[in-house]
C-alpha cells in the first residue's frame, strides 16, 4: 500500500507544466512504414469503426492534445449499445454478410469520415477555455479535493525497498 500512496502523492503533486501534453512534438528518431502512414488522414475522424462483427467508435478528441490539437471538452456521450457489444461471430454463425446487418454503421462510417476534429490552434494557456473546460468537468463529475499529502517522506519508497520488490516480482511462481 505504501507504493501506490507514493504514486499518488507524485501525480497529484504534478503541476501543469511537469507534464509532456505533446509527446509527438518531437521528430520520431526511427521511420515509420508506409503501411502506418497510409491513412492518417483517418487518424482524427470521429466515426465508427467497423471490423466484420465489431463496431466501436474512433474518439480521437480524446488524445487530441498529443497530436498538436487543442484538448477541448469533449462532445456528447455516443451509446453504440448493449445489443452490439454482445455481437460475435459465434452467437451469429448464421450471418454471412456483415456488410448488410451493420448497414446502419457503415452509411454512418461513409457520411462521417470526413468529418475530422477540427485542427484548433488555440494555445494552451487559454485561459477561457480552460474555464470552460473546468466548468464542464465540474458539471460532469464530482471533483473531490484533496489536501496535499502531509506524511510524503513516510510513503516515499526507499531504495531498498524498491530493490526488495523489484526482486520479487521477478522471481518465478512456486507452484503448490
């Protein structure tokens, strides 16, 4: 339990300007096949995604920030439902054409695929937005403050401690 209050204490001691909100900011050190490139103009689509049975929405405003795209708040909650989350190939053997029983999905796939995220370069320290967002989060969520961590030193992990349990878990299982 001491580690993960030392975690804890550590994220929560993390001011804005500690995180990396853009990590792809930096040219990658190592090229990228064709393959990964050849639909990046996909890679911001709010849409859903459709593979033979599954179906699952692409939300890229969720990572936005990463890819150079002001993190805003994001939009309506979409349901894909229940009913097609329960839809495998083994309860529906008897469906030959996914194309048809996902019709409703792919019309949607082919209107909205060309609807990206919009590219917003409002900075980051906007305030208003920021305000925005927080008003958002507040009617949301319910935010419970926490008071900086008093007793920090005592769940700081030790040097010996993280040898002792970095040694473990690299030990194999007993079996009994």
């Amino acid at each position: 339990m001491g580690r993960y209050k030392a975690y804890i204490s550590e994220l929560d001691m993390l001011t804005y300007n500690q995180v990396n909100w853009r990590p792809y900011m930096v040219l990658r050190q190592f090229p990228l096949r064709n393959m990964c490139l050849r639909d990046q103009h996909l890679w911001s689509v709010h849409c859903p995604m459709i593979c033979f049975f599954a179906v699952e929405w692409h939300l890229p405003h969720r990572v936005s920030k990463q890819f150079r795209v002001q993190q805003r708040t994001p939009p309506d909650y979409v349901e894909t439902s229940v009913v097609l989350h329960r839809t495998s190939r083994q309860n529906n053997k008897n469906i030959t054409n996914w194309e048809d029983h996902h019709l409703m999905w792919v019309d949607m796939w082919s209107s909205q695929r060309n609807a990206r995220v919009e590219d917003d370069h409002t900075p980051d320290n906007d305030e208003g937005a920021y305000l925005r967002h927080l008003e958002w989060l507040r009617k949301e969520y319910r935010v419970i403050l926490k008071g900086a961590c008093a007793d920090c030193l005592e769940v700081m992990p030790s040097e010996a401690a993280d040898g002792a349990f970095n040694n473990s878990i690299r030990r194999p299982l007993e079996r009994t």
